[in-house]
C-alpha cells in the first residue's frame, strides 16, 4: 500500500461509484514488462463489469490498483472525478467491499466473521445478511448455528460455504463498490446456484466489478472487459462482443470462459 496524501480528501458521503482508468501503464516493482499498458476505461456509477481473459492478462492488477494496493506508474485511476491518490485510504477501503476468492476468515466464530463487516452490527443484522447470502440452510445445521467456531478448535467449510460468509460479509458492509473475484474452484450445483443468487443480492445498485469466472456471471454484466497482456483486448457486452467474432467469441467457443 502506497504512503497516504498529508490532507487527504475525506469526503463526508458516499462514493458514487464512478470509476476510470485514464490511460494507466503499471510496472510491478522489479519488473521490465508493464502489467497493464495504457488502459482506457469508463466503469459507470451502478453498473456491473466483468473482467475475463487467460492468466497474466492483468485483471488482478486492474483490482490493485482500485483498492489502492498498488498507484499507476503513469496515468490516473478516477473516483467521482477526483484522482484516487486524493482521498484517504481509510474512506477509499470503508467505500468498497472486497469477496476475494475463498474469502479471508479468521479463527472465530461464524458470527464474528460475518460481522467483521460492520463492527457495530446487530445480531439480527448478522442474521439477516446470512440469510440474503443462502448461507443460513447450512448455518442452521451446525451444532451451534452462527456461534460455531471456524478454524483448528472449530468446523472446516466447504470452498463453497466460506464464499457465502464472505458475501455476508459484504452485504452487511453495504459499500457502493463491490470487488469479486469468483471461485474457480468446482462446487456442487446447489452451492453453484445459491452463490450466483446471492451475488446478484449483493451487486444490485453497487458497481461490481467481478473477475468472472462464471458464463451466467458473464453474460449478466452490463459490460465485459477481455483482458490479454495488459491490454483491453475488447469491451461490450456478450451479444456485442459474440458477434464480434473476435477475442472473446474465440475464448467463449474454446471453453476458456465459464467452468
Ligand atoms: P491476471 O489476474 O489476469 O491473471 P495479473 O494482473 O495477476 O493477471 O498479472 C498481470 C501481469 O503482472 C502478469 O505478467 C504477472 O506475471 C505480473 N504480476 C502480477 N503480480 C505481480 C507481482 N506481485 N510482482 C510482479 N509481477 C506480477
Ligand atoms: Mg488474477
């Protein structure tokens, strides 16, 4: 994380959830070949955009460089109008939530994970936002529901189940920006199903931007990045970009898109 601004900019509302990337060129530190070059991008307020392509194509580094764990080595990533490296870090990360992969839990009880959220959070808030995450059904077949204890002294879950505390997690943050990075790994199709509804709970009226690894999640995005060697190979939507017979229609027919 780069050093924060002397007077940061605290704004005393919300992001709006307006994000752009204004012609951003990336070096990791060390590195000779840029990991994104000179990206171009309008994310609109509200909307959700997936980010595809093949592995090395930069859509983590995309995610980094919103979150502010990395800053452009040239170039500007935009929030609301004003240059990210602007506002304080602390507002920025209270403003997006982050599902990552498996989620991260900690050695606690389901409870305390979930409300790690939002710190001040009810017990029926907790109770709620599991619920609006389909993790309840398996929550209630636990020995001790939500106070089941994860880790070494507790249960372990399935890739499937630690996603949905990490949705719940999310919805109980409640931030205008939402940041997905899907599951690869295989699930059952009930857990499969329950995780997509419950990401579409999440993500209505919040800017998603899901590196999507799901054909349903794909198809539903307002739009589609196709990353390739830190570059935007191609944006639009899935019917725009099948009838490209470009990038994308090559990924989608050789089953490098979805799972
Ligand atoms: P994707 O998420 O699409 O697989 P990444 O954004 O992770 O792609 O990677 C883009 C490029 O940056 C790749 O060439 C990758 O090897 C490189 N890269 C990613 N993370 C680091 C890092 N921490 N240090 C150096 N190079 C990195
Ligand atoms: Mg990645």
């Amino acid at each position: 994380t780069p050093p924060e601004k002397e007077n940061p900019l605290i704004p005393k509302i919300r992001t709006n959830g307006n994000i752009k990337f204004d012609n951003v060129t990336f070096f990791y530190d060390g590195t000779e070949k840029p990991a994104l070059k000179g990206i171009t991008l309008d994310i609109h307020a509200g909307s959700t955009v997936a980010l595809v392509g093949t592995s090395g194509g930069g859509k983590s580094t995309i995610i980094n460089l919103i979150t502010r764990f990395y800053d452009p080595t040239e170039g500007k990533v935009i929030l609301d109008g004003i240059d990210l490296r602007e506002y304080q870090l602390h507002w920025l990360r209270k403003n997006i939530s982050l599902v990552l992969q498996e989620g991260f839990l900690f050695w606690g009880t389901i409870r305390e994970n979930i409300r790690y959220g939002r710190l001040d959070a009810s017990d029926s808030e907790v109770e709620k936002a599991a619920e609006l995450a389909y993790a309840k059904d398996f929550i209630d077949t636990l020995p001790h529901g939500l106070d089941t204890p994860l880790g070494e002294r507790g249960i372990s879950l399935s890739g499937g189940q630690k996603q949905r505390i990490a949705i719940a997690r999310a919805i109980l943050k409640n931030a205008p920006i939402l940041i997905l990075d899907e599951a690869t790994s295989a699930l059952d199709n009930e857990s499969e199903v329950k995780i997509q509804k419950a990401m579409e709970q999440l993500s209505a009226d919040r800017t998603t931007i899901v590196i999507a690894h799901r054909l349903t999640t794909i198809r539903k995005a307002d739009k589609i990045v196709v990353m390739k060697e830190g570059t935007i190979a191609e944006f639009g939507n899935h019917n725009e970009l099948m009838e490209k017979q470009g990038e994308y229609y090559r990924l989608h027919n050789a089953h490098e898109l979805g799972i």
